[in-house]
C-alpha cells in the first residue's frame, strides 16, 4: 500500500524534525524531501505550526507501540517490565541517528504551555507516566501516583544526559536507581 501525500509529508517532517530540529527544519525542505508542492501540504496543513503536532501526533503512536511491545517483550511481572522501560531506552539510545527524545526537544523550541505543539508532546508524557502507573499498581504499589513521577524523571533526565553526552549508560544507570525506588515500593 502506498503512501497518501499527507502521510508522506507527516513522516518526511518527522524525519528532518528529528534530525535537524524545528526552527531550523523550514518548509522548503520538507517539500523537496518529500517531493511535495506547496499547494499540497497547504491542502492538508493550514501551518508549519498544524504539520508539527502531526509529526509529534505520529511520533506519539509509532513510540507508544514501540514501548509496550518492547517491555513485554522483556518482562513477565510488574517489576521486570518498569524495568525494561529503562532497558529499552537503553537500547534506543545506541541507535545510529540518536538525536534525543523529539518530544523533549519541541518542549525546548516551542516552551508556552498553551502552544498546541507543546500540548502534544505533553499528550506523550503523560501516557509513559501513566503507563509505568499503571505497572505500578499491578505490582502493588501503594503510592503508584508519586512514583510514577519518581521514575519518570528518572527517565527524563537519562534522555537528556544521553542525548547530551552521546552515551548510552545513562539508561542503566537510572534503571539502577529505579531499582531501589522499586525495592521498598513492589510487594
């Protein structure tokens, strides 16, 4: 099946996004890349602004399956899968092309929290945060709220120190905080 024009503009623009940023990925390129015409990505997208939150918006849904299917993936019980949250970011940041999490640096570009796209990559952070809830309160947790928001930050932090660093390590060494945060916390 191919492609419609729309899904190859969203994936072209998530691509060069993610690989150059967003102030400086401007719409010239993006219609090159994707060999597009202007007309066409204004027949689908009233903004640069509109085509972002797209990008974001399939980033969204391509990482969320990404995620969940890693981590079962690599873990039976609750604990192993919050875990292998942490495994699995490891590996990501290995990959060849690691340029840091997409939604972390639209935060950085675009920082007004009624922007549309910063809401979007809010949408993204509150579905990890409430997937390792929801992992936490399968594995008994009593306060799975306030250590969702533990782990999370660990896990934000790691992303940003890789992407930073150039380093993969950061992932295992947050998995092993998580891990006494974990200890006192699974029954």
């Amino acid at each position: 099946m191919t492609a419609s024009r729309r899904d190859q503009l969203v994936q072209t623009a998530v691509d060069l996004f993610y690989s150059n940023g967003y102030h400086a990925t401007g719409i010239e390129k993006i219609l090159t890349a994707a060999g597009v015409s202007k007309p066409t990505l204004y027949r689908h997208f009233n903004s640069k602004d509109e085509l972002i939150v797209a990008a974001l918006q399939k980033w969204d849904e391509d990482s969320r399956t990404w995620l969940e299917e890693e981590v079962q993936k690599r873990g039976g019980t609750p604990r192993e899968r919050l875990l292998a949250v942490f495994d699995t970011y490891h590996d990501w940041f290995r990959e060849e092309g690691f340029q840091g999490c997409m939604f972390i640096n639209a935060i950085v570009e675009y920082p007004e929290q009624e922007n549309p796209i910063h809401v979007a990559t809010l949408e993204h952070k509150h579905f990890v945060t409430a997937y390792m809830r929801n992992l936490l309160r399968e594995g008994g947790a009593a306060d799975a709220d306030e250590l969702a928001d533990q782990l999370m930050i660990l896990l934000e932090g790691a992303i940003v120190t890789a992407h930073a660093n150039g380093r993969s390590d950061p992932a295992q060494r947050a998995r092993s905080m998580a891990e006494k945060i974990l200890d006192g916390a699974l029954s």
